[in-house]
C-alpha cells in the first residue's frame, strides 16, 4: 500500500465553509519539532488547487482526479 494524498483543509471558520484540498504526499514532511507533518505548500497554491468540500464527494477511484492533482503541484504521480 502506499500513500497518494494527504488531505489540506483551507479556509472556512470552525469546520464551516472551509474546502479540502488534496495534495501530493510527496509534498509532505514530517517535523519532529513540531511532532506532525509540514504540507510544502503555499496559501496561493491553495487557493487556486483542485478541491472539495464536505458536502461534495472526491472520487479517490478516478485517476483523471490523481492526474489533475499531481499535475497542478508538479510533482510525478504516485503510481
């Protein structure tokens, strides 16, 4: 098994409105000082990256979807 994503919620206040971005897991690092993982990944990338929101499905089955994804923050895909 391997990890594709981790998911980025953004934006909203207090679990309302707020969106879910999914991002590469290779944009994730983990800080021991912190004692979680850091997504390398800017505010304005955010804004204008592929998302969802609670009431909106992601179909993690659909690789066009993994395709849009891994090509917006240029990364390789995960598979």
């Amino acid at each position: 098994m391997k990890v594709a994503y981790a998911v980025v919620s953004f934006g909203g206040f207090l679990g309302i409105g707020e969106d879910y971005h999914p991002t590469p897991w290779s944009k994730s690092t983990y800080d021991t000082n912190l004692g979680g993982y850091r997504a390398d990944v800017t505010e304005g990338q955010l804004r204008g990256a592929p998302k969802c929101t609670r009431h909106q499905d992601w179909d993690w089955s659909n690789r066009t979807n993994d395709e849009r994804v891994y090509k917006y923050y240029n990364e390789p895909l995960w598979y």
